[in-house]
C-alpha cells in the first residue's frame, strides 16, 4: 500500500511528449514504488525532469555489417536511378542550351522556355534564328495544345466510362465477369503496334463510309480505347470490396438511383477512380505508336512530333517542356509526401492529446 | 447493384467493334494484296512467301534476342531495388519508389532521343566538360547492340521495378515471422517465402517489358536500330500496297502473345498477373 | 507437481517509440503447462509474446531458457513455435507444403536427429529390404527415409487437426477454422518446448471457437508440450488454463489458477476484468467480520488490520434473495433483464447500483431483500490512490521548484 512519504519520492523519469511547446497539457512519468504512472499537467504545473541517459551501444561486428549493408544498398539504388535519370538530365541540358545545335553546349538561356510559350519573343532577340526555327517551334506549341487536349478528355471520358463499365461489369454474374475481364485485358497485354493497327483498320473502314479522315476523332477514341482497360481493371477489386447492401441501403433511405451512385458507390471507390485515372493519364500523355497509326498526319502529338521531325526542325524547346513536364509532377509528388506527412503528424499531435 | 448490369453491354459492344472486327478484317487482309483496307476489292496473294523471307525471320530473331537481353538485365537491377525499397525500415519508401519511376511521366522518344545523343561523338557533355578542359571518352555506342540495350534498360527499367515492388510490398510481414519462427534463416525465407510470392509481379514486369521492347519501334529507332520487326510493320503500313504483309505480320505477333499468356495462364490460373 | 522451469522473463521491459508495452515484467512458465496471458487490448500480452518468439528484443531485462540467456536469440533458432493471429500461412503453399515447410528447413543431421537414427534406419531397411551397406548408407537412401519420414509426419500432423486428405488445398480456398487447423499443424509438426498461440480464436465464430477450446486443451494434454496461449475473452481463458496471467497497461495484475482468478481477485482491474463482480468499499471490523452497506457481514478473509479500509468483492450470482424479513440488504430492483439461464437485475440500494443473478423473476420497482454467505465475500486491499491523487501529493512537495519551461 501506498502511504504519502512513498508519493513524496516519486521519481519523474520521462517527458513522454516529444513537441514540447505546442501542447497545453504534458505527460509525466513519475515511479512510484517500482511502478510507473502516468500523469498529465497544465502548464503552470511543470516540472523538471530528470532525464534517463540512453544506453550507449559499443561499435560491434553486428553493426559494421549493417553499416556496409546500407552502403551497398544505397549503391545500388543509386545505380538505377542513375540509369533513369541520364537521360533526364541530357534534357535538362539541352533545355537551358543556348545553341539551337542540341550537341554544343554554348552558353546558358532560358529562351527555349520562353519559345515555348511565345515563339516569336524569341525571334526578335536572337538573330541567329530563321523563321523555320519560329515555325517549328509553333509547330511544338500545336503538338503540345493537342497532346493535353487528347490527354485531358480522353483521361475524363474514359474514367467516367469505366466507371460505369466496371459496375456493369461487377453486376454480372461470376462466369460472365471473368470473360468480360479477360476481354476487357486484350488490349492491355496486346502490344502497342498490333493494337494500333487493328484500330486504325477499323478506323479506316468506318471513317471511308463517312468521308472522314483520320485525325483527332480517331485518335480520341484509341486513347480512350487502350485507358478504359486500366480504369476498369483499377475500379473492379474497389467494387467487389464494399458491401452489397450499400447501393441498397441508399435507395432505401430515399435517394434516387442516379444519387445513390453519386453520394455512397463512388465515394467508396473513391482511391480506385483516382488510380484508374492516374493510369488513363500516364499511359495516353506518352502515347506514340498508336497515335502514330490513328491519325498523326492530321493531329501530331509531341511523341508524333519527336518521331517525325528530323532532329533540324524539331524546336529545342520540346526540351523545355519536357523538363517542365518531369520537375512539375516531381513537384506534385514531393508536395503531396508533404502534404500526407503533415496530415499524420496533426492526427499523432490530436491523439497525444487525448 | 443488380440493376447495373445493363451497363456492361455497351462495353462488350464497344470490344467486338474495336477488337474483334478489326482482327477478322486483318485475317482477311492477310491474305490478300489490298490498295489499303478495300478488302472487297483485293486479289489474293500468298503473303506468307514474304513473312517467311531472311530478313522478317531475321527481325524477328533480333527483337526476340534484344528484348530478351534488355528483360533479363531490368529483372536484375529491378528486382534487389525493388526488394530494398519495400523492406525498408523508411518513412518515405513511397517517395523513392515514385522518384524512381517518376520518369514514366515524362517523354519516352525524348529520353531515348537524349540517351541517344550521348552514345553519338560530339554531345552534350563532352561539350560542357570541354569548357572545363576536361576530354570525355567517347561511347560510340548509337545504333550498336550495347547502345540499343542500354537505352532500353534505361527506359524500360521503371516498368519492372513498379510491378515487382508492388508484389513485395503485398506481403504480409508476418510470414517473414512465420518462416523465422519454423526454422529457416534470412537466406532461406528469401528463396522460400519472398521469391516464388513475388513470381506473379515479376511475370507482370517481364509482359510490361518484353512486349514493347519486341515489338516497338520507335524507342528502337531513336537509338540507330532499324532492324526490328516493329520497324518492319510500320514501313509496311507506310505503303497501301504492302498492307496484306504488315496484317500478316501483325497477326502472327499477335498468335505470339496470346500463346504466351496461354502459359502464363497455365501457371496463375486466378489470372491475378496483371496488375 | 513440481515441473521444472522452461522460460523465464525477468524485469523485462519493452516499449515502441516511448510507448512502454510491457514494464519490468516478470514470469516464468514451467513445462507441460497450459498458460495463458489474458488483458485487454494493448496490455502488453502480444509483446510478451512475441518476446519469448523471438521476433522482439527486450530492451531491459533477460530472458532465459534453460539457465541460458537468450535475449538476441533469433527465432528460427528457439525450440519454440508459433500459431499466428491471423495464421501467416504461405499463399503460395499448399496446405501440406505449410505443414511440412519446418522440416524442410532442417539440415539431413537435423532431420535424422530429430527423427532419431534408430528410426530412420529402420526407414531405409523398410523402404529398400534389399539395400546392403558398409557403416553409413549413402545420403541418396538417407534422403530418401527421411522425405517418407517428413511425409508421414505431416500426414499425422494434419490427422491430428482433423485435416486428413486436405493436403492439396490450396490455403486461401480454405475455411478461417481449417486456416487455423493447418496453422496449428505448421507449428506442431516441429515438435517445439512451447506452442505460443497469438488469439489465434478470435477470427472464428462462436460455436467453432468453443469447439477448439476443448480440442486445443485436449492436444495439449495429449501432446505434452507448453501452449503459451494469448487472448482478450477472459471466458476463453478460464475454460482453457492451467495458469492465467491477467495483464494490463504492460503490468501482471495477477498470476494464479483459474479458480484463484475468479475467486480472489487481487485488485478491482482483476476483479472486473474477470467476470461481473460487484466492488463495494467497506471497513475491517477485526474477527472475521466487515462493515459495509450500512451492515456488518461474516466473512472468511483475515488478513487485514482491525479498521482497515477494504474493497469487497461480491459476484453478482453469489447473492442470495431472501425475504425481506431475513434481509441484511433491503433495495429496489431497478431493471431486469433475462439472460437465457438467469435474470440479471440492478438493484438500488442507498443509492448504490447492485448487480445480482437470479433464478427467479422480480418485478421492476419492487423490493428484493438480500443476504450473502461468508464465503462468497472477497476482500481486497483498498487500492493505491490514482494519478491525479499522487500528482497533488508532488506538486505540494515541489511547489517552489524551479519551473523549467
């Protein structure tokens, strides 16, 4: 049992909160008879701590071992990235090259940047630039407008399409599910440049009975074509995941069809949409071989424009873009990393709380 | 959500136009010589004279050969970063996975283009280091084999490394405690637990790069070769006189892949692979 | 029965980023026992656990088995096995694959250790009758008898589980109660000192759930072996134990049979933790005899100064409805509610909510009188005063200390 004298001797060995000043109230530890207790203060009531020294651990065989561990970890590591990135950063270089020759590097500039969004800026302050050079590079500016505008509503058309497909395709029954999966994986496995030749036959074939040519259209609806795949494939295991009751519980409640799908099976494939969506962007932003085949001669897209333009009359500008392009989501990665981090270090700081 | 159903006809419908037709219209064309699709219109001809020719034999060799090299090597560098990474004892492993494979976003034929550059005398170091009174050796490596599979690893590597880290990342850590607990040591629970577990994202990453690697052509192109069958096919269609052969062409790679998955699927029967 | 000590845990401390799990802990587990560490969840009873696995270092403290420290002793080196809480079976493994992956783990030396040599050469004779050999047979013969000596192991494993002709299944195209069945084989077959046994009942229903109660405790018996069993459902402990350890917040709140547990709580965490006691604080008289309620009662527990505080312990079936003319106890049943066997209702008295079980009816808002035997109090000594408490008692002491913040 405890009596006062024992209380008087307990011994604070811990400030178990480690953000000292933020918080209001603070967390003791205080043995007592051998045991520890924990007990919370105000501010006014703080008190000294006397801090238990961390054990120091002698330099042993284990721990040099782990340390080449790492070493050889990070080598590795570095090997690959330093493999992806060579070529990242010859661009990146070639961006800030002042020469139109991509091979020479002459001086530092940022007038390919500048060409990128007013190509005529730069004619007026370079005179070693003909006109072909301001040609290309709107030739660039084109590209880029269509390869977004293709990226942009092919990425929407397709996700909310898949949508809709998945929940047709995860209402079937099991045997049925399983054939429309395998088809709906065709043109996932199948290689690009069968896949484009396929299309642009039947593209061909439809678009002579209407006296169209190849162009934007066809190349819209191959992008779609060759995403859906991918968000279908992302949304379904979302879908089999949530309950069965739920759409019901919904329309139980009063909601209409139409909302019941809004506001309960779309929030809850919420993380599969953005997945399938990620997947649609990555996959038609880089597209070349079936851009190519369904309408480059009308509608290029920068890869169309790469491929088709000998290295002369291709504006070094398209190294700024990509390098814009790279840095951008590199940026947008490293702020959503932030982003999350922040957000779980507010829950830990909440829960402290509590 | 029965009521859904409906919603999956549109979709098969969308499939039989955009994948079935297509294939019947190119098995027709295949055999045919054809002023492009006028598949009404065409005279038959014996394509398969031509796909059987040195140089389509040859093409298909050299794809089969350079996107096996350029597989295996990915599989090697891919798989020890992908094991390190999702073992990591890290906070931000997701943040190297994505620096890692953060150049799927950016221009595929550019990056090669710019690898490219580098294998070629005179580029864009060896001009800057110049400034600085330094001579870098030069690579010579465009339009050779070394050059043609160094450039793909680097493009390709990405695509191995997603997959593989996605199926190790899968593994629940218990197992690792499992496989502790019943006796085998960290070598052993690699080859008996980790290993034949991470199959199935190593088969994903063999597809993801083998396929375009043999059948593309314009990552190929950009690094000098001009020699594979992706090339092949696109020339062919380049010409409306030659579509017969390139459908051919397209259809045999086609049987090629579907063969492929066929074993695939003998051995995943969940067909889980993908993905 | 003096069985002899198979693990010891000494002052052991454990604690993830400040957090302490399991604080200057100590227990020891003798052989053929069947132990089980029972608390609520993030008691420390995992921890534990995993600290005799192997799979957590202690950060003070030893452990030690056999007179040997074992401290960093990893686990695939222990004579210990694990049943996990949600099995860890290998997906890519069949169910025999699961079972027999421990063996196959074993160098040949181990194996015809383990299987002893006299066996494994009765193997071979039996295998191969006309096989002759000079001092040792050859390591082909050897790995032959020993492969038909790990099969017929798993197959009795797995006849042990009640798993016979399942050895081709698939694990994920099983059922949660045959997962758990292969888990337990995987872990058996090994023949370990100590089965630790991580909740591995939780994931089942009921009826299945109390079913294996009785086939674990019956496999221990059978096998001889110490099961380490962790669990939250103090019923499940009770039912299974020959020893309970109740935990909480990382402390040993009290080691006993099942029968002390319930039966002599050493404190209210115990008590309540444990079946439904009903906690009333009263005053020792001296003599057998305590004051509580307004009464004084006869009990059994003398131990305790004369005017000590107590806290009396009084489980809710122990009460006795009598007349109210033979009442010590007069209340008001405030609510009732019928359990199946018994009713259990809360009855007030002074203000003071009782819960008592009963076989009979009463009628919400009528008087109950009741009485209880001296045998069925429980006494306690009245608990340590809480944190907040010893925080006055610190800040009056130090309340002209330097305040450092």
């Amino acid at each position: 049992m405890m009596s006062k004298k024992v209380i008087s001797k307990g011994n604070l060995v811990q400030n178990s909160n480690k953000t000292k000043r933020k918080l209001k109230n603070k967390k003791y530890q205080v043995i007592i008879n051998n045991q520890k207790v924990l007990i919370t203060l105000k501010p006014k009531q703080m008190l000294p701590v006397t801090k238990q020294q961390p054990k120091k651990l002698p330099i042993s065989y284990h721990r040099s071992k782990k340390i080449l561990a790492t070493i050889l970890k990070i080598i590795i590591i570095s090997f690959a990235a330093f493999l992806i990135y060579v070529p990242i950063v010859v661009i990146l270089f070639q961006s800030i090259n002042g020469s139109k020759n991509n091979d020479v590097f002459t001086n530092f500039s940022l007038k390919w940047y500048g060409g990128l969004f007013n190509p005529e800026y730069f004619l007026n302050n370079d005179g070693h630039l003909s006109s072909s050079d301001i040609q290309a590079a709107k030739e660039l500016q084109e590209a880029i407008f269509q390869t977004f505008t293709v990226t942009i509503s092919s990425t929407i058309i397709s996700t909310i399409l898949g949508i809709l497909f998945a929940l047709g395709i995860n209402a079937l029954s099991r045997k049925k599910r399983q054939k429309m999966i395998l088809l709906n994986n065709v043109p996932i496995v199948n290689a690009d440049i069968v896949t484009a030749v396929t299309l642009m036959i039947i593209f061909q074939v439809f678009f002579s009975i209407f006296h169209i040519e190849l162009g934007f259209i066809s190349i819209l609806i191959s992008h779609i074509f060759f995403s859906l795949p991918y968000v279908v494939l992302s949304i379904l295991p979302k879908l089999s995941e949530i309950d069965h009751n739920l759409y019901d519980a919904a329309v139980d409640l009063g909601c209409s069809p139409f909302k019941a799908l809004l506001k309960v099976i779309i929030p809850a494939i919420k993380s599969g949409i953005i997945m399938g969506m990620l997947f649609a962007f990555t996959m038609s932003i880089d597209d070349f071989t079936i851009s190519y085949f369904t309408g480059a001669r009308l509608y290029s897209n920068v890869s169309c424009i790469i491929y088709l333009r000998k290295s002369k009359s291709l504006s070094p500008s398209v190294y700024a873009y990509n390098t814009i392009l790279t840095f951008g989501i590199l940026l947008v990665l490293v702020g959503y990393n932030i982003y999350v981090h922040l957000k779980n270090q507010k829950k830990k700081l909440k829960n402290n709380k509590e | 959500m029965n009521r859904f159903k409906k919603m999956a006809i549109p979709y098969l419908i969308w499939m039989i136009i955009l994948v079935l037709i297509p294939i019947v219209i190119l098995i027709i064309m295949s055999f045919q010589r054809t002023k492009g699709i006028k598949i009404f219109e065409g005279t038959f001809n014996n394509n398969f004279k031509i796909i059987f020719s040195k140089d389509v034999m040859q093409r298909l060799w050299l794809s089969f050969i350079y996107s096996a090299v350029v597989t295996v090597f990915c599989l090697i560098i891919a798989y020890p970063v992908a094991y390190i990474i999702a073992r990591a004892n890290f906070k931000h492993r997701f943040l190297v996975l994505s620096f890692l494979i953060l150049p799927m976003w950016s221009n595929t034929l550019l990056r090669t283009k710019g690898i490219a550059s580098l294998f070629m005398e005179g580029n864009i170091f060896t001009s800057l280091f110049e400034k600085i009174g330094i001579t870098l050796p030069t690579l010579n490596w465009y339009a050779t084999p070394m050059g043609v599979i160094t450039g793909m690893i680097s493009m390709y590597l990405p695509f191995m490394i997603l997959p593989i880290y996605n199926s190790l990342e899968k593994i629940d850590k218990s197992l690792y405690d499992a496989s502790d607990d019943l006796g085998a040591n960290a070598f052993k629970t690699f080859w008996k637990v980790t290993f034949p577990i991470s199959l199935k994202g190593i088969t994903t990453g063999i597809i993801l790069v083998f396929l375009p690697c043999a059948t593309g052509f314009g990552v190929a192109e950009q690094l000098g070769e001009n020699g594979l069958i992706g090339t092949y096919i696109k020339t062919q269609f380049d010409n409306e006189a030659t579509y017969g052969v390139g459908a051919l062409v397209s259809l045999i790679i086609l049987v090629i892949i579907i063969g492929a998955l066929f074993i695939v699927g003998k051995v995943d029967k969940e067909g889980e692979t993908l993905l | 029965m003096a069985k002899e000590k198979l693990i010891e845990l000494k002052n052991i401390t454990k604690s993830y980023d400040g957090e302490i799990a399991v604080d200057h802990l100590n227990l020891y587990i003798r052989e053929n026992e069947f132990i089980t560490l029972v608390g609520p969840s993030g008691c420390g009873k995992t921890t534990t656990l995993r600290m005799i696995g192997g799979f957590e270092t202690p950060d003070e403290g030893e452990i030690i088995m056999n007179g040997v420290l074992v401290n960093d002793l990893p686990p695939h080196k222990r004579p210990i096995n694990t049943v996990f809480q949600r099995y860890a079976l290998f997906p890519h493994l069949n169910a025999y694959g699961n079972v027999a992956f421990g063996l196959n783990n074993r160098s040949l030396k181990e194996l015809v250790e383990f299987y002893t040599e006299e066996k494994v050469l009765a193997t071979i004779k039996e295998l191969f009758p006309n096989y002759q050999y000079q001092g040792k047979p050859s390591g082909l013969k050897l790995r032959k008898a020993i492969n038909h000596l790990i099969d017929e192991s798993v197959k009795e494993a797995l006849k042990l589980v009640n798993l016979e002709g399942f050895e081709k299944r698939k694990v994920d195209s099983m059922s949660g109660g045959q997962q758990q069945r292969v888990a337990i084989a995987r872990a058996i077959i090994n023949k370990p000192k100590i089965l630790l046994l991580d909740e591995p009942l939780a994931a089942l229903d009921l009826k299945l759930r109390q079913n294996m109660q009785y086939e674990l405790k019956e496999m221990q018996r059978k096998l001889g072996i110490t099961f380490v069993f962790v669990t939250h459902d103090q019923e499940e402990a009770l039912t299974m134990s020959d020893t309970v350890v109740v935990m909480s917040k990382g402390v040993i709140q009290q080691i006993g049979t099942p029968e002390d547990i319930y039966n002599e709580p050493k404190n209210s965490f115990v008590a309540n933790f444990i079946g439904e006691s009903n906690i009333i604080n009263g005053i020792y008289k001296g003599d057998k005899k305590v004051f509580f309620m307004g009464q004084e009662f006869e009990c059994v527990d003398e131990n305790f100064e004369n005017g000590e505080e107590v806290q009396v312990v009084i489980r809710p079936e122990d009460w006795d409805v009598v007349p109210l003319d033979k009442a010590k106890l007069i209340g008001k049943v405030d609510a009732s509610v019928f359990k199946g066997v018994h009713f259990e209702h809360c009855v007030i008295i002074e203000g003071k909510e009782l819960i008592v079980h009963t076989y009979e009816f009463v009628k919400v808002g009528e008087q109950i009188g009741l009485n209880v035997d001296p045998y069925e109090i429980h006494l306690m000594k009245k608990e340590a005063v809480d944190a907040e408490e010893v925080l006055e008692e610190i800040l009056n002491l130090e309340d002209e200390g330097p305040n450092n913040e």
